[in-house]
C-alpha cells in the first residue's frame, strides 16, 4: 500500500486521546521491591526497614505496572491491544524505532501495600519528519499512574521515533549524544578527550551517571574529577538486534568498573583476535565521532 503523507498523519492522529485501561498492577507496592531499588541505583537502604508505611521512591512509579515475560496482565485488566497505531506504521514500512525522551510527573509518593493501576493513551502524534536515521515520526504515549481511588498519582510521558531505515548506502552516521543540562558536562569533556566524573562539591562523593542531587548526602553542590580511563571489566554484553549500519553487529558493549569507583557503559574494542573477559584491566582510548564528539573505547590495557 503507497503512503500518502497527509492521508497517513490523519490516519496516525485519529488515534489521540482513545484511552485504554484500567490496567492492574500484579503486585501491591512491597518492601523487599524497594529495598532492591535502592540498592539497584546506589540510594540510602531503607530508613527504617520492617516500619509500617515506608515509602517508594518516586522514579520507581512504573515498575509496579511492569508486565512479565508472557505480557500477560492481573484479572479485571483492560486487555485491549493497545499497538493499533504501531501496526499502521509498521504497516507502511516505519520499522525503526528509537526512544527519545521520557517525562514524569509525580503527585506523592507510593506507601507499601498500595495497589496501583494506569490508563494509556496516544497523546500526540508529530508531522513527518526528516531525521539522520530516515523519515519517520514522533509518538507520544501518556500513562496515568492511579492510586486505589482513582486518583491520579503520577504521569509519565514516552517519546519514541518510528522511523523508514535509510538504506546501507547512505552510510548513517552514529547517534549524537541526548545532552541534558546534568550530562553536558560529560559530553563537552569528551569533546575535548577528557573523561570527567561528578563529584559531589560537599561529601565528595562521585557519582555515574551525573545527577542533580548527591545519593549520599542530598547536596546539590557538585564538581568534577578527571578520571585515568583505567578500570576492569565488570560485565559485558553483545548486542545482536536491532541492527544500525553505523555500528559493527554484533556490538560489544561493557560496563566498566574505573579506578576511580564508579561504572560506566561504553563500548569495547573486539574482534575474533581481541576477545575480553570479566576481570580484564582495560583503558580507555577516544574515539572521533561524527559531530565533533568522541567516544570512550575500552581496549586491554596490556595491548596498548
């Protein structure tokens, strides 16, 4: 079937605002769920573990709605498909997808033994647009986040581009960094071959990812060491699917423990010749990306 651009935006628009849901979380909000939460991102354990109503942290809102494996969801859930609008794009050969952006809302915090549940809808759809990865458009999806009441708790908001794959010969070039005004620091460095870390200004804390707000002590003060680019592999994994020209498939990527304390993700320098395993001392070598940008690629330390 030929697309027709305007045909198909009414198409794709016709489908704001049609909500589906309620849908039901599996589980009430529980302890043990938060306590591995925490310690998953580096917070503070539990004030009070065992106390009557601890509180989830905010960033956790759409875990308690996570559907398993089987995708499968609770009794009395809205089980309607709600995939209509990708299976259009699908349909006229938008089979790319990237995620772009995700925004939340938080109204309160959730206490233990709340059950929660969600709405979600398409809130808006994007004109076609012209992008590096090849035309596509912008989704928008909107889930609301419902306490037992039906009063909202919380929002969240996820962006993704579905996009026609440009053929092999345009030679894409790889993605430029998502800069925030937490992370520019970050990229900016790199830009000028420095591989800097935050540091929090009042405990001294380091931390990676970079964040407003120090996990340890709450401060909003923060500075930057430049780190060695030594550390050890940590773990490792190879990236078969999805595919992008611009990148060797598959595509290793490793998580870094640095010298200096803290992880990171990068990719690292493998072929049939060259392969890591945990434990491995590696350094990091940057890499010129298209964009002025460089990019950290770990490499034995030994084979340098």
């Amino acid at each position: 079937m030929p697309e027709n651009a305007d045909f198909l935006l009414k198409e794709l628009r016709g489908h704001i605002g049609q909500r589906l849901g309620p849908v039901h979380a599996w589980d009430a909000v529980n302890e043990p769920m938060i306590r591995h939460w925490r310690e998953a991102l580096g917070f503070a354990p539990l004030d009070a573990p065992g106390s009557a109503s601890p509180t989830a942290p905010a960033t956790m809102l759409p875990v308690w709605l996570m559907a398993g494996v089987s995708g499968k969801v609770p009794p009395g859930s809205d089980d309607r498909d709600n995939r209509a609008i990708m299976r259009i794009l699908e349909r006229e050969g938008f089979v790319g997808i990237l995620g772009t952006n995700c925004e939340q809302e938080y109204e309160r915090p959730l206490r233990v033994g709340e059950r929660i549940s969600s709405m979600y809808e398409v809130d808006a759809v994007s004109e076609r647009k012209n992008t590096k990865f090849g035309p596509g458009y912008f989704i928008t999806f909107l889930q609301t986040f419902l306490d037992e009441d039906g009063v909202a708790v919380g929002t969240m908001r996820l962006r993704i581009l579905r996009f026609k794959p440009l053929p092999a010969s345009s030679s894409p070039l790889p993605p430029q960094p998502a800069m925030s005004a937490d992370t520019a620091f970050f990229w900016e460095g790199l830009k000028h071959g420095k591989l800097l870390i935050q540091r929090c200004a009042t405990c001294k804390t380091l931390r990676h990812p970079a964040g407003p707000a120090c996990t340890h002590c709450h401060s909003l003060e923060w500075d930057t060491i430049e780190a060695k680019g030594y550390g050890e592999l940590y773990s490792f994994v190879m990236v078969h699917t999805p595919r992008y020209e611009a990148y060797p498939s598959p595509h290793p990527v490793g998580l870094i423990e640095l010298d200096e304390g803290v992880r990171l993700i990068a990719p690292l320098a493998w072929d049939e010749r060259n392969k890591f395993a945990i434990g491995d001392r590696v350094k990091a070598v940057m890499q010129v990306q298209d964009g002025g940008y460089r990019m950290p690629i770990f490499h034995r330390a030994g084979e340098l």
